[in-house]
C-alpha cells in the first residue's frame, strides 16, 4: 500500500512538472497562472501605451509641431519680412464698407506681428490705418466696426471712418496713421512704414 502510494506521488510528480502533489501543488499553479496572466496583461499594457506615447509625441511635437512649425513659419516669415520687402499691394476690388484686418510680421522686431485694417469710406475712398490707438495701444485691443463708425475697443471712443487715415491732430485716442498710396485700382502700403507701427505691439 504504501509502495502504491508513492509510485504515484512520483507519476503525479513528473507528470506536473512540480515536487509535489497536492493542495501546495495546486496553489503553486494557480499562482503560476495568474503570476503569467499578469506578466502577459501587464507587458501588453505597457506596450500599448509606450506605442501610443512614441507615436503621439513623435508625430505631435517633431512631425507636426516641431519641424513642420518651423518650416513653415521660420522660412515664409523671413521671406515675407526680410530686408527685401516690397510694397504691399491690396486690390481695391477685395476691399468693401466692412473693414479687412491684416496682419505683418516685422523684420526690424522679431516677433513682433503688426495689425492694420482697410475699409471703403461713404466717400468711395479706401481708409487705412494701425490697429492700434496712440493712447490705448498697451491694451492691445484694437479696433473694431460699428457701421460707418471704428470703435476702439479699450476706450470706446468711435471715430467716422471717412476721416480715418490722417495723423493725430490732438493728444487723444485715435487710429494709428499709416501712410498709404492709392490708385484707381489698389492701394500701396511701404513695409518701412508698417515697421513703424511695431511700437504698439512691442
């Protein structure tokens, strides 16, 4: 009887794999399987997210935001500011009783991006001027239309538009003068005087 007996501990032994048969053999396997579960469904976790971050942060900070950033602001921004700015042109035909806004990015002030805004006056005549006010630029609020009326939006002090485009004749709030060229079909702005205006964003 006792020889049975341990032939076949030693057949329930090898067949197992373990030292023992039993209730401690039993437990040793279920902590092998779920140590094994573990290890599988951790692994994959980590996989997964270490994927996921690779594929975000590569494709968010280098591919999109890094280097296709910089290549399309760097480049374009120096071409368009750089020491050999031309005039800048804007048709008569794209403008209208409701005021464009327009931005330039100053060569002289790096960073600095310079607002202007163009409207078609009761009087048929383009009106151009800073998006800015000589009292209230530090505000950085700019102007905004109330029908035939540029509204200051720190102050909201309102000035005509037909008379916008002339220089300050008194000490209060008023558009920024910005000088300009017109023809019968467009009007002409020197980048030399839109680098005036970095002052107000400076």
């Amino acid at each position: 009887m006792t020889e049975r007996l341990l032939g076949a501990a030693v057949i329930c032994a090898l067949a197992a794999g373990l030292p023992a048969c039993g209730d401690d053999a039993v437990s040793a396997g279920d902590g092998a399987t779920d140590v094994g579960v573990a290890d599988e469904s951790g692994t994959d976790a980590i996989v997964e997210d270490v994927g996921v971050a690779d594929e975000g942060g590569d494709a968010g900070s280098a591919d999109d935001g890094g280097a296709d950033g910089e290549d399309d602001g760097g480049p374009e921004s120096e071409d368009e500011t750089g020491s050999g700015c031309g005039p800048i042109v804007i048709p008569l035909a794209e403008l209208s009783t409701t005021a464009s806004f327009f931005e330039y990015e100053s060569a002289e002030a790096p960073g600095v991006t310079v607002r202007y805004f163009a409207v078609i006056g009761s009087d048929g005549a383009p009106h151009v001027a800073f998006d800015a006010c000589e009292v209230c630029y530090l505000a950085r609020r700019g102007y905004s239309q109330r029908g035939s009326n540029m509204r200051c939006n720190n102050c909201g002090s309102e000035f005509e538009i037909d008379g916008i485009g002339v220089e300050n004749t008194g000490t209060g709030c008023w558009p920024g003068y910005l000088p300009i060229t017109v023809t019968d079909t467009e009007v002409t702005i020197q980048c030399a005087d839109l680098e005036t205006g970095a002052r107000f964003w400076e």
